[in-house]
C-alpha cells in the first residue's frame, strides 16, 4: 500500500556527475539513513563505484555501515558523553574532534586497544553550531598535536561548515577557515584534508572545494537550495513514493471529509482513500496546500491529512482501488517533487525525505 522507491543507479550516477564539477575529492553523506534512502544499499552502491569517503554524523550509523562489511573511509562527528571510541579505532572509523575533552577521551581509548585514532579537527567558522571557537582553536590543535606526537592520534583533516546565509558571509567563513588552517599549521599540525563545502558550496563555490567536498542532498538529486536546481547540474532525483487508492466511494454535494470539515463536497462527487498519513512522513500541515498525482492528473489534498490516510475530493474523475497515488518523485516526468511538498509543508527537502517511513516497504532497483 505504501512503497518507498530508491534508484541506486540514480545515487550513483549523481556522485559521478558532483565528481566531474571538482578536483577535489568528493566525501558521500550518508547519515540520518542516508537522508531516508537507505544507509547500507546507499553505501554499498557507492564503494561499488569507488567513493572517496562516506561519513555519518554519528558512530552508531558508522558502525552499521562497518557490520555491512563495507571498508570504504568512513567519518563520524557527533558524538555524546558517552560515547565508545575504542570501538570506532578498531573499526577504522575516522573521527571528527573540536575540544580538548574529546581528544582526551579518544587518547584514552586508542592506548586501550593500542591503536592510533584518526582525527579530523573542527573549527566553528561562524556557523556557532559543532566545532571549536575560534579563542579555544589553539589549545585543540596544541592537544592534538601533542597526541600525535606520541602515537595515539593521526590528524587526517580539519574542517568546518558554511552557513549558506550569504555569497558574502560564505566568503568571510572561507577566510577565517583558512586563517584557522593556517594557526594550525603554525603549531605543528599538518592535514591530509581540508573540507568546508556542502551539496550547495559544491555546485557554486568552486573556491571553496579545498582538497575535499561533502555532499549529502545533492548525492540524491535534491535541491540544496530554492536557488540552486539539481536537475539544472544533471542530477536526478534517487527517491520515488507511492501508495495506492484503497477505497471509492460517492458522497452528495455538502459532504464533509475527514477531521474538522476543512473540505466539504462542492456536488455528487468521488472520494478516494490513500493509506498514506503523517506516520509515513507525509506532513500533516500541507493539508490544503499539497498535491498528488493520480491516472496521470494533480489532485489537491483539500482534506485534513490523517495519521494513517488521505482522502481526495475526484469529482467525476473515473478512480478505483488499487489506482497508484503518487506523492513525491522525478519533476521532470511531471511527478510532484519533494520540493513542492515541503513547500506546502513549510520546511525543506531535506527534512521530507529523512522523515519519510513509517510502514512504507523500501524498494531498491
């Protein structure tokens, strides 16, 4: 009743195509269960085409991805109290650090299994969310270099976020990233590599490609901003889903339908239920404002979104059951978007496609 459609190929194609824009190498984002499409067959496709690293925002989807048996560099950079980095060294996982504490506590762990940790250092450029202020950047870099020096920490990278606010705020944190680097360098660190740009600074920000780039939305043929179109750089949309009409039914004119009477039949008309409700993701807030595509037409949701189903007002429209309702897909084949849905939801893509679920059946091909 309810299919989540992920095209690997799609997944795959998009990495080639964001790696023909740089000469820099091009880190896959797969966290949050790679952005809704599937953290295990998402990694598996891309090591089959040699992706130059995944990355995760915490360990446990890291080490999901190890359990695989996937062996391709991996970085993880969210990290709790409590964290177990002694599992992430003998696992290969490289870590990203921003405080004196977190290279303590991964000292301490790769004298455990006697190992060597590999750190990306994380300097807060002006994005104020992970990643080490500016006045306590020094004091990291002393620490990590003093851990290097004795074995249990090899400084693999150092990056930071942009901010996306402005080409100019962009630029001042490029600078200031670059004048970090440059403190670094100063007291002793040298990296592999340095990485700043997302899906967004990717596409449009060539400046800021460095020696690696980290693309996560734009990996699966979404938009990473309203400004900058994925479909306008050759990338597809990777994630496709339906669900079907599992009930017709006429009502009078005057008919309410489904909580509240938000909507109420204009004349006789067909009502179709969809078992597609906000337990799958579908948000419950673009309730008169979304559309689904149905036999080839756009029909409005006009009616209350439910947690298990929605219901479309047909009118004369020829339905029956087992009819495919499409809710987000490919634009180019006239499919609503992940886009319009969020949109209608007051939110981005991003969030769309890794809240989606639910009950929904995940399909590769």
């Amino acid at each position: 009743m309810r299919t989540i459609f992920v095209d690997l190929e799609a997944i795959a194609s998009n990495y080639k195509t964001l790696k023909s824009l740089t000469s820099a190498k091009v880190m896959a984002i797969v966290k949050a269960d790679a952005f809704g499409h599937g953290i295990i067959e998402v990694s598996k496709k891309l090591e089959s085409i040699g992706v130059d690293m995944l990355a995760t925002a915490d360990l446990e989807e890291a080490h999901q991805i190890r359990e695989a048996g996937i062996k391709s560099p991996i970085l993880a950079w969210l990290h709790g109290s409590e964290t177990d980095f002694a599992a992430a060294i003998k696992n290969d996982i490289q870590i990203g650090l921003s405080t004196v504490a977190g290279l303590e506590a991964v000292a301490v762990s790769a004298r455990q299994v006697s190992g060597t940790a590999k750190v990306h250092l994380k300097v807060d450029t002006g994005l104020g969310r992970n990643g080490a202020a500016l006045s306590d950047w020094p004091e990291v870099v002393a620490k990590a270099v003093a851990l290097k020096n004795e074995g249990l920490v090899e400084l693999v990278g150092v990056f930071s976020h942009l901010s996306g606010t402005s080409a100019k705020d962009d630029a001042d944190q490029l600078a200031v990233f670059e004048q970090a680097v440059s403190t670094a360098e100063t007291l002793g660190a040298h990296f592999q590599l340095r990485h700043l740009a997302a899906s967004a600074a990717t596409l449009n920000q060539s400046q800021a490609h460095l020696d690696m780039v980290r693309v996560g939305i734009a990996l699966y043929g979404l938009d990473p901003t309203p400004h900058l179109k994925a479909a306008d750089f050759g990338l597809v949309p990777a994630m496709r889903v339906s669900s079907e009409v599992v009930s017709v039914k006429q009502v009078p004119q005057g008919h309410g339908v489904s909580y509240g009477y938000l909507h109420k039949t204009s004349g006789p008309s067909t009502l179709a239920l969809v078992p597609f409700g906000y337990a799958e993701g579908m948000p419950r807030i673009a309730t008169g404002r979304a559309s689904v595509l149905l036999n080839g037409k756009r029909y409005p949701i006009l009616a209350r979104i439910a947690m298990d189903q929605f219901i479309l007002d047909v009118g004369n429209d020829q339905v029956k059951v087992g009819d495919e309702v499409v809710i987000f897909g490919n634009g180019a084949k006239g499919e609503p978007t992940a886009e319009e849905l969020a949109l209608a939801a007051e939110t981005i893509n991003y969030e769309i496609v890794t809240r989606i679920g639910g009950r929904a059946k995940r399909v590769f091909k």
